[in-house]
C-alpha cells in the first residue's frame, strides 16, 4: 500500500472498532512532534496519538443512524472519525493542530475513507459546519477551554445530538459549573475503555438536538 504519510514519523495501527478494522496513524515519537510543534509556534500536538475518550465515543457509533454529517471537533488522528467513516457516515473532522490533521488525511486516504478534514479553531469566531451529530473527545485537558467548549456544545446542540467524552480530568468540576450556568447541566454515563495508553474509565454526555 502506497503511504501518503505526513512528514512526520508516524506508526500505523490497525483497530476493531464499530465492528470494522480502521487503520489509524499516530506519530512514532510524540517527543519529537511536540519539538517540532514548539519550533514552528504551532499547537501543541496532543491529538497525534489516540486517546481513550475517543475509544468511548466509538464504541457508541453502532447505536447511531446516521448518515450524518457527524462533526468531529478536536479530531487529532482520527480514530473517532476513521470509524464513523468506515461505518458509511459522512464525516467532518475538525482540529487546530496540522500534524493532527496530516496523520487524519494520510490514514483516510490509504484505506480508501472520506473523511472531510478541516482547520477549526474551537476558541474562534467560525460557525460550526451543519451537522446531524457532533463529538467532542477529551478536548477539555486546559482550564482555558473549559469556556469555549461549553460555548460550542450550545451551538452545536442547536443544530443535532452531542457526545461528549472527558477522562475526569481536573477541570471536569468548571466544565459541570459552566453547563450548569448555560443551562446544560446533565449527568454523564461512565465508559470502561480497555484501550489506550490512558486507559480507564470516560466519562461521556449527550444532548439531545434542542
Ligand atoms: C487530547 S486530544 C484528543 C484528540 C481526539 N479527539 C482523541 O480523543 O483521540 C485534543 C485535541 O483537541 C485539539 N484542539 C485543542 N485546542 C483546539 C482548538 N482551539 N480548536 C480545535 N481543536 C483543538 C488538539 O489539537 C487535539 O487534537
């Protein structure tokens, strides 16, 4: 198979997720691409690897209809996205960071996916792209995010369903105080996620479309 690879070292690994096997790319060494990031002022990139809240969100893909669009926000490598895609969805995977973004286009292209890749800032002014389900997988890892996501899932829910998956994190208390000051308190479910090198337990919440 011909790698459209990204110029960063990157691993292939392929995973069974939604009943389907998915190749997904990370980067070899996260050490260097952070380096490399820090270097050319870009974001930092914690999305090249595959994190366990992504996991969670899959493993919920069999339950949805679809066709879509499902809006993937803060996608880095794509697990999440590859399997909505290899499960026939239409996808529109969103991130800030480009190697994040790279390593989701090499991986969709090699195994013959769509999966419409975007540069998207969640803290800008940019509106979400229509969307019938959008996801948001451990984007909550900065206090200073906690603001700006909450302010997304009130857009987004205007428009379709919202999955949301946060590994407890240190900021899940703000993230609960600033849904509650939006009115969009509600109890998350807790994911067992055997996967990852963060493995253990997600926590994931879901709106309705208003
Ligand atoms: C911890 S990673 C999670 C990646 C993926 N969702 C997963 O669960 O494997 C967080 C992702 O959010 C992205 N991100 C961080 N800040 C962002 C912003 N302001 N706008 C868009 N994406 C952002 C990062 O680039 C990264 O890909």
């Amino acid at each position: 198979m011909a790698l459209t690879g990204p110029e960063v070292a990157h691993r292939a690994q392929s995973v069974r997720v939604a009943g389907r096997d998915v190749l997904v790319y990370s980067a070899a060494n996260a050490d260097e691409v952070m380096d490399r990031a820090i270097e050319r002022n870009e974001p930092a990139p914690y999305g090249a690897v595959v994190w366990s809240s992504a996991w969670a969100l899959a493993y919920r893909l069999e339950g949805f209809a679809g066709p879509g669009p499902i809006v993937d926000v803060g996608a880095g490598c794509g697990l999440f996205s590859l399997a909505a895609a290899a499960c026939g969805h239409e996808v529109i995977a969103l991130d800030i960071c480009p190697v994040s973004r790279a390593l989701l286009r090499a991986a969709a292209a090699d195994q013959g996916l769509v999966v419409d890749v975007r540069e998207f800032d969640i803290t800008g002014d940019a509106p979400l792209p229509p969307g019938q389900l959008y996801t948001f997988a451990d984007v909550l890892y900065e206090q200073a995010m906690v603001g700006p996501v909450g302010r997304r899932i009130a857009e987004a829910v205007m428009n379709g369903t919202v999955w949301v998956a946060e590994p407890d994190r240190t900021f899940r208390a703000l993230f609960d105080d600033d849904l509650r000051a939006r009115g969009l308190a509600t109890a998350p479910t807790r994911v067992a996620v055997p996967h990852g090198d963060d493995a253990g337990t997600v926590l994931v919440y879901t709106w309705e479309r208003a």
